[in-house]
C-alpha cells in the first residue's frame, strides 16, 4: 500500500524501496510461490520499468530540452478488491472465504449446539 502511494507520486525508488521490503515479507512468511509473493514480485518488476522510463524522459529533456519528446507515465490503479485486503490487514479484520459447503456445516453446527443447549 505504501509503494501505491509512492508510485502515485512518480517517487519510485521509495515505492521500490518499500516493495521490495513487502516481497521480502511474504517471501518469508509465505513462501515464493504463493499468490501474494507472486504478486509483489510482479509489482517490482513494473516499477522497476516505470522508474527506467521515468529515467529515459528526464535524460531525454536534459538532451533536448523543451523539444524533448515526452511519454506519459502509466499508473496502476489497485483493484477494489486489493484496497478492501489492504485495509482489512491494516485495521486487523481477518476474512476467510467460506464455500457454499462449509457455510451449511457451520450453520448446521450452531443449529446442532443450540439443540444441545435447549435440551
């Protein structure tokens, strides 16, 4: 979420800084294959690339000057889903998803449990 705000403000050596530090977490905890290690490790490669064109732009106005030719830098927008995660974790709301099944076992389990108590 930090590297989204430094992005946000062409800052990406820090966005990589705090990436980076992000992947090493999940690497840790998570273990490389997993989805979010995955996902950090992608999300270091685009800034990596974005920080390269943001280089190239600022050599190519050095060079040029005014005449230089300007490409427009490319910003990601996080997913509903990703932002919804990310406050989750920084509030400390854990959500697990339930399938359909293990919605009806635990319905049936507090039903079960009232049963026991009534009786």
């Amino acid at each position: 979420l930090v590297a989204r705000v430094y992005e946000s403000k062409a800052e990406f050596r820090s966005a990589l800084q705090h990436e980076k530090e992000g992947y090493t977490i999940y690497k840790n905890q998570l273990g490389e294959h997993h989805e979010k290690t995955k996902e950090s490790s992608e999300y270091l490669k685009y800034l990596t690339q974005q920080a390269v064109a943001l280089q190239r732009t600022m050599n190519e106005i050095y060079k040029n000057g005014s005449n230089a030719n300007i490409m427009p830098l490319k910003f990601t927008a996080p997913s509903m889903a990703s932002v919804l995660e990310q406050l989750n974790i920084i509030n400390g709301i854990l959500f697990i998803p339930l399938s359909q099944k293990d919605l009806e076992n635990l319905k049936a389990e507090v039903q079960r449990r009232q049963h026991l108590q009534e009786s």
